[in-house]
C-alpha cells in the first residue's frame, strides 16, 4: 500500500495581485505558485518593495486574492466570502515586527486575548491555556508584569505565546527579530522553530535578516514580485559582494570565498549546525577577512546556504595557491568549528580532511 500524499495547508496556483487601477495599476504579485504543508518552517526573503508583505497579508487571509488560485485549509480565498475568510484567520496566529501588545494589559492577559476569538473556550480554560504557553516560552515568573516591565526580547516571546496560544494551523511572521539584537534575535527564532515542530505548525517568516536563514526548511525568494529560485538569489548577491571586494583586492575575495566555503562544509558536515559553531564561523572570518560584522554575517549565510544546496556534490574548484599563514588559518579554523560544540563527529573529521586534499595542504 502507498502512502497517502500530505494534504498541503497552502496551496498557491497562479496568484497575480495589484495595486490602483488604470493608469495607475501596478502589479505587486506575478504568477506565483508554492504549497506548504504542516510542520514547515518557511522564510521569505527579497529586496523591499518585492511583494514580500502583500504575499503575507494574503495567506494570513487579510486581504483579498485577486487573480489565480489561493487556497488555505482547503478553503478557495480567490473571490472568497468574508465568512470564509474569517473562518480561515481564526485558524492562523500572527508575530508582529513591533510586537503590538497592549500596553494596558499584562502579560498574561495579552496572551489570552488571543483566546477570546474562539467563543468555546472557557475563561478558566483561557487563563490556564495562556499560563502554559508563557512557561512554554519561558516567560511564566513574569506574567502579571506590564510589556513595558520586559525587554525587547521578552515582549517578542509574548508576541509568540499569543500567536501559539490557540494552537493554529499556521503562523505568519513578519520581520520578528527586525528589532531585535543578535542574541535575542537568534533566541526568538529558535523558539519559534521549536514549538512549531513541537505543534506541527507551518510558519511563514518574511525577513531580510541573514543570521537566521539557517532555521528555514525552505527560502522561498521574491523579487520584482516573482518568485526566484533561492540558487539564484544567493548567486547574485555573492557575486555583488565579491566583485566589488575583487576589484579592491583580487587575493583576499578569493581567500574569502573559499575559506568561507570551507568553513560552512565543516558545520554541515553533521547535517546540523550548532549555534557555537556559526559562532566561530563568524570569528574566524571577522579576524582574517578586514570585514565588517554585518558583511561577515552575509558572507557565512551564503556560504552556509550554498552549501546546504550542495551538499554531497560541490567540491572547491582549481585554486590559487595560499600562503603558510593563510593555510594554518585555515586548518586551525576548521578545526575550531568542527569542536565548537564541544563534540569532533567523524563526519566533520572526514570533511576537513577532504578539503585539505582539494586544497593541496598536508593532511591535518
């Protein structure tokens, strides 16, 4: 017996979307085509004004489809009744950029609106389902506090517990860590990524921050409001990096690429990618490279997602040769990500042996 096929949550066929009318029609969505199903954690990228939000407001069923076919749960929303519409948003939880709590509220009641939406729902079943969602993200000793009593990250924690709360189908994020720093940037995300697999919801994430690309299942990449294939994007924005540092300095975009590549290889080596090992991904590369903190975390995340594309398949290609100091640099860089962790896996071992071969260096 076969198995049965997974029923997709969203299913996009075709779906054309504009602004205006006439000589001032603009079409903001082209011909775009995708399906998502439960447990998958998809980010959306693209330059800004590529129809990155316009895509969000229509799968969180907030504005009409237009043209083509979008269809949630099931439920056609092309030329959809308000009545559809409103059954489908009452199944779909929403992270804000600026957190769009209420000031007046505490935490726990800010969680627990969310919950008032659904009639059948008990106030005491309201006030225990929010208090377990606040101790699910870590939150539950500050419950009676006010949001502006909570740090940025915190408020962004209670955005996720109300967003959860209600145990929908699917979460739309937009922008969650836009405000945030690195650390409580990287905390939201992998929150997010672990009760989402924990309650087998589909999230949608649209950001333009590189440092969490990794959390992603799939990228789906938008551009001029056309849907790109990720290979393609990462492409052109590395040979723009790349160029340009070439035209400076030939030697060096070179010594990046590579080294860059090499460091990625190691960390996927596993199949899985600790945050102490971007980490030192990130180090190895702000010592040796002369780039700034936000060109090195674009640079690993390309490398990083290239190699995710490739892995088992690219190996670096003919070379310069290096010098003796960029070769221990090199070596003793690799070797710091692969024991990051705290763990060598024989996987890692193996990959940096590969990659001295290809290299020409004396095996390590």
């Amino acid at each position: 017996m076969t198995a049965q096929a997974v029923e997709p949550l969203i299913s996009v066929s075709h779906l054309d979307h504009h602004y205006g009318s006439g000589k001032l029609r603009q079409q903001i969505l082209k011909d775009i085509n995708t399906e998502i199903v439960e447990g998958e954690i998809i980010i959306l990228t693209g330059p800004s004004g590529s129809g990155k939000t316009t895509l969000l407001t229509l799968l969180g069923a907030l504005r009409s489809a237009q043209r083509g076919s979008l269809k949630i749960f099931g439920e056609e929303l092309c030329g959809g009744s308000s009545r559809t519409m409103q059954k489908v948003r009452r199944q779909i939880g929403y992270i804000f950029q600026s957190h769009n709590l209420i000031d007046a509220l505490t935490v726990a009641q800010n969680v627990a609106m969310s919950l008032h939406l659904h009639r059948h729902i008990k106030r005491r079943e309201t006030r225990r389902l929010a208090d377990e969602m606040l101790d699910a993200v870590g939150l539950a000793q500050h419950k009676h506090k006010y949001p502006n009593e909570l740090s940025g990250g915190q408020q962004q924690r209670v955005g996720i517990a109300r967003a959860l709360v209600a145990r929908p189908r699917i979460v739309l994020a937009d922008e969650p860590t836009a405000s945030l720093d690195r650390h409580a940037g990287r905390e939201v995300v992998d929150l997010m990524r672990e009760l989402a697999k924990e309650q087998q919801v589909a999230v949608i994430i649209v950001t333009h921050d590189n440092r969490i690309l990794d959390v992603a299942d799939r990228i789906l990449h938008l551009e001029d409001g056309s849907m790109q294939s990720l290979s393609s994007a990462i492409a052109e924005n590395a040979s723009q990096l790349l160029t340009l540092l070439e035209r400076h300095d030939p030697d060096r975009s070179h010594f990046i690429s590579t080294f860059s590549h090499a460091l990625a290889r190691v960390a996927f080596a596993d199949r899985s990618v600790a945050q102490e090992e971007r980490q030192v991904m990130r180090q190895a590369l702000l010592s040796t490279s002369g780039l700034s903190e936000p060109e090195v975390d674009l640079v690993v995340e390309l490398a990083m997602a290239q190699v995710r594309m490739s892995h088992g398949e690219e190996r670096i290609p003919a070379i310069k040769p290096f010098s003796v100091v960029q070769r221990d640099q090199f070596v003793s860089s690799l070797f710091a990500v692969a024991n990051a962790d705290g763990t060598m896996t024989q996987e890692e071992r193996s990959e940096i042996a590969a990659i001295a071969r290809e290299l020409g260096f004396p095996q390590p």
